[in-house]
C-alpha cells in the first residue's frame, strides 16, 4: 500500500525523498538557509548510529577527544593542498562582537590542522605513539545545493585522527578503519557496499591515499558512506612533527584521518523505504516494535501489559500506541515511521488466543498464538535485517554493468543510471571527459578483482585497472 502524503517513489524519486523524511518526521526546516533541525525521531537513529561506532572505535584503543570549532587562517594555510582542496566550502569569520578580527577564522570545514597543532605538543617520543583519537562534532561547508541528511552546511560527523611510529602501522591503520565502516554498513544498516580506493583525483586533500565504501542508492545513485585516509608524512611534515625514536633519532611520524557522518540516514532512506514510508532495519531501529490496541477492552489491554513486560525484559524497544486515533491510522502511522514489526491485538484474535504481527518490509500479516509472541518477534527482528540486506543487494547487483565502450557507458548514463565497470587507464584526462561528457564520477578502484580485461573505455589505450563510474549524491 502506497501513502497518499509520499509522492510515488518510481515517480519522482527525490520528491520521495524529501516527503518521506517529512512525514517521517525525521527532520524540520528553519530560517537557518541551508541547514536543518534533525527531529528527536531522526536524532534517535543517528544515536544509534553513534552508540555502536563509537563502540567498535573504543574496542580498537580510540579515545575521544574535542577540537575547538574555529581554525585561524594562518593555521589552515600550514598544509597548502589542503585548504585549496576546501577553499570553495570554507566559512569564515570576521567579527567578533563588535571588534574586526585581526585574523580571520574558519568555521572547522575538517579538523586536520588543529589535530596536527596538538600532536606536536604531545609528541616527543616513540614511547608517545601511537595516538588514536577520534572526534564526534559538527562541522560547516558551504555548500551550494543541499538537501537534509545527504548536503547541508552544518554536519553531524566523527572524525578519526591517528599518528603513527611506521608507515606499515600507519597503512594498516586505514585499512582497519575502512573494514570497521564496511562491517556497520553491512551489519547494522543492511547496506552492501563496493570498498575501494579513490583516484588520485578524488582522493581527499592532503591525502597520499583515500579509500571509500560507496553504496548505491534505490535509483542506481551512489552514495559516499564513509572514507579512510593515509596522509603518510604530508601533515607531519608540513606542521613539523617530530618524535625521538629508540636510537635518538628525530623521526617524522606518520598519519590517517577517517570519517563518516549523518549522511548514513539518507542513505537508509533511499535504500530500504518505499511508497507507504520509512523502513528501517532492526539493528538500527530506535523503536523496533509498536503495540496498537484494535479495541480498549481490559483483556486487550491486560495482553498489552503483558506484551509490554516481555519485551522490557529482552530489552527490545518499543511504543504502544493509545492515542485516539482509528487502528486504520495508527497502522498506516506506522508503516510511515518504519516500525520493524507491528503487533495488533484486539479481542477477536484474543478470543482465538491469537494476536497479530506484521512485518514492515514485506506487510505481510501473521497470527501468531499469545505464548510464541516473544520467539516470532525475536526471529522476525533477524529476518528482516536479513532481508533487507539482500533486497538492497539484489537490486544493486544488478544494476551494475560490466561496460567496453564509451557507447555502452553513455547510454547507461542516459538511460537507467547504475555503476558501469569499465577498464581505465589511469590518465585523469579520461575521468575528466567521461565526468564532463557523462556526467559520471569515478567512484573506486575495488580492492580486489580490478585486473584489466581490455583496453580503456575511453581512450582505447593500455588498461591498467577496473574502476567504478557513476552518479553521485
């Protein structure tokens, strides 16, 4: 069943988008131009979101820390590659009360130059390294066009910051970091995602190496999930770190930087919901069950205590809805809020000794027996994060194409959108055209099976690896 609030997802794809997230009540919008107000709902999964990265990143020694928001201009010119990478999206300020400022601040765009400010003060032996921080805070870019979760002004994000003895130690560092993020994608969020490495082109700037999870999204759309960064000495050296190594030595150490941000519940959104609203997969969900009374009798409301208390004690969260509302609003209220599992009670089923429970991702109903409430919701709980896993990857896999000419990849762009697969030869004037031409970024070069079967797709010159090519959110 559709709602009549949501604009038809095969429709109008990104007025989907903008009315599930209204009527989800995931976010608000105020005279703040280009930012928006995250909603308790919407703040409650990205909670969850935070809850267990934050989690995994203290299981692997990380401590977190806090940098002031604003970066003086002198501060953010130490590192050059990287404020011309983000001179376009930089805040500044001027003024502060009623004074000009001797020198102009930044509003943080990213926190590379402060972290590296504070490493030199801290850093003067190997006995001081490694240093694992990581920051969880908002940052500012200007963006030009934005839309709530995916581009705004002001971003919810972590920021990791690492220094490190070796650059053996450093490498495995990123890697670590890139598994952790593949990991939560694909096991809390049922995201799957292509691990790659970034071009040098789109590598982030001040970075030797970028690597990338991208998702795609329902409409063959990628989305950048989340990236890992090993900036070798580029930082160090510019801010001049240094650390007396065991054998007296001054030696430069050497860094990684890792991200991931608010964007994640876009990428729920456009991944798992449809036409009737907002589906979420359990492990993320803030609330996984709702309780809607078909009638207040007292043997309903005596099974809905009843209810309640088993699923308190299993620690499994959930509402029960009273609110005045017919049981025909209160359902469709919950599909739209994406309640993994409903359980209905009324007292004809009771009468049966029944209740029951529909599923959010597939609607279906099933009457279930009072006493096999708690296995069924537990079982249900798995099978739909299961499945909406491999619903997304089903529906990403076979949007992916395996391309050889510049026909093929043109006609994808035009056509169905989607990733193409290209053989590549590694000249940044081939990104380019097929950027400026197509309209199509790289994406990655996959971590693993990237041997070349043929000669670039756009040049027809010698091929050196497989890449990723497509639209970008």
């Amino acid at each position: 069943m559709s709602n009549e609030k949501i604009t038809k997802r095969d429709e109008d794809f990104a007025k989907w988008y903008t009315d599930i997230i209204k009527v989800a009540d995931l976010v608000d919008y105020s005279s703040v131009k280009g930012s928006m107000i995250i909603r308790p709902y919407g703040y409650a999964i990205w909670e969850n979101m935070v809850n267990v990265l934050d989690k995994e990143f203290k299981k692997l020694g990380h401590q977190n820390v806090q940098m002031p928001m604003f970066i003086p201009e002198s501060l953010l010119q130490v590192e050059k590659d990287h404020v011309e990478g983000f001179a376009p999206e930089v805040a500044w300020v001027t003024q502060g009360g009623n004074e000009k400022l001797e020198e102009k601040m930044c509003v943080r765009p990213t926190s590379e130059t402060l972290f590296c400010e504070h490493f030199k003060k801290i850093i003067k032996s190997y006995r001081d390294l490694p240093v694992l921080y990581n920051q969880w805070c908002t940052i500012v870019r200007w963006e030009k066009t934005t839309r709530p979760f995916l581009r705004s002004r002001e971003i919810l994000w972590q920021e990791g910051h690492t220094m490190h003895a070796t650059a053996e130690e450093a490498k495995a560092e990123t890697m670590r970091m890139l598994k952790v993020y593949e990991d939560f994608q694909r096991d809390y969020l049922a995201l799957p995602v292509i691990v790659g490495k970034k071009t040098d082109k789109e590598k982030f700037a001040g970075a030797e190496e970028t690597y990338t999870i991208e998702a795609m999204m329902y409409d063959g759309v990628a989305l950048q999930n989340g990236t890992s960064h090993y900036f070798g000495q580029n930082f160090a050296k510019a801010f001049d770190i240094k650390y007396l190594s065991q054998d007296n030595q001054l030696i430069t150490p050497y860094q990684t930087s890792w991200g991931s941000t608010t964007r994640m519940i876009g990428g729920l959104i456009m991944t798992h919901s449809d036409d009737s609203g907002l589906v979420l997969p359990p492990k993320i969900a803030p609330i996984k069950v709702v309780i809607i009374p078909i009638k207040d009798t007292p043997i309903v409301q005596e099974t809905i205590n009843n209810l309640s208390a088993i699923l308190e004690k299993e620690e499994i969260t959930y509402i029960v809805d009273n609110s005045d509302k017919s049981p025909g609003y209160k359902f469709a209220n919950a599909e739209v809020k994406g309640y993994p599992i409903r359980i209905e009670v009324g007292p004809r089923d009771l009468e049966q000794n029944h209740v029951t429970l529909v599923r959010r991702d597939t609607l279906e109903k099933i009457n279930i027996a009072k006493n096999d409430v708690l296995s069924t919701v537990k079982d249900l709980l798995t099978d739909i994060q299961n499945n909406l896993y491999n619903r997304a990857l089903k529906r990403r896999d076979s949007m992916i194409y395996n391309l050889n000419t510049y026909e093929e990849l043109k006609e994808m762009s035009e056509k169905h959108g989607g990733f193409g697969f290209v053989n590549w030869c590694g000249d940044v004037a081939c990104e380019n055209k097929i950027k400026d031409d197509l309209g199509l970024k790289s994406r990655c070069i996959p971590l693993e099976n990237n041997e070349p079967d043929g000669n670039c797709i756009c040049c027809g010159k010698k091929a050196i690896t497989k890449i990723y090519f497509g639209k970008q959110y």
